[in-house]
C-alpha cells in the first residue's frame, strides 16, 4: 500500500512535469539553453521565476493546469 508520503511525493513529481511542460511550450527559442540549465536542478522555485519573468500569464496558465490534475486525482480516486 502506499504511504500517504508516497503519493505526495508522486504529485510533486508529477506536477514539476506538468510544469516543465507548460514551460516549455511557452518559452522562445533562445530562452531554451538556459531554461535546460535550470531544468538540472529540479527546483521547481526557480522554474518558476525564471518561467516567471518571460511568460505572460503564466499565473493563470499554472492555477488551470493544477486544478485540471486536481479534478482528474479526485474523480480517481472516489
């Protein structure tokens, strides 16, 4: 059985994906070499600022894409 620890892990990992992706589709072309920099530290605060400071309406892009997954978990698991 998986420990409550266990699933909170696999949903942090799964939305740092998620934010990846959602990144990664918005960002330009010479944003890439940098924004594959910071991918190697697997910090999603510092995706998030770099991500931040050269997409527009990323707030609102992030709060869908969470609260998509969150319906998607919660329909799983009733």
């Amino acid at each position: 059985m998986t420990t409550k620890n266990e699933f909170n892990d696999q949903i942090n990992k799964i939305l740092l994906m998620k934010l990846k992706t959602l990144i990664l589709k918005n960002l330009r072309n010479e944003d890439l070499p940098e924004f594959n920099e910071l991918v190697k530290q697997n910090n999603a605060n510092i995706l998030l600022q770099f991500a931040n400071s050269r997409i527009p309406d990323l707030g609102n892009q992030l709060f869908n894409e969470i609260y998509n997954l969150k319906q998607r978990l919660e329909s799983s698991i009733k």
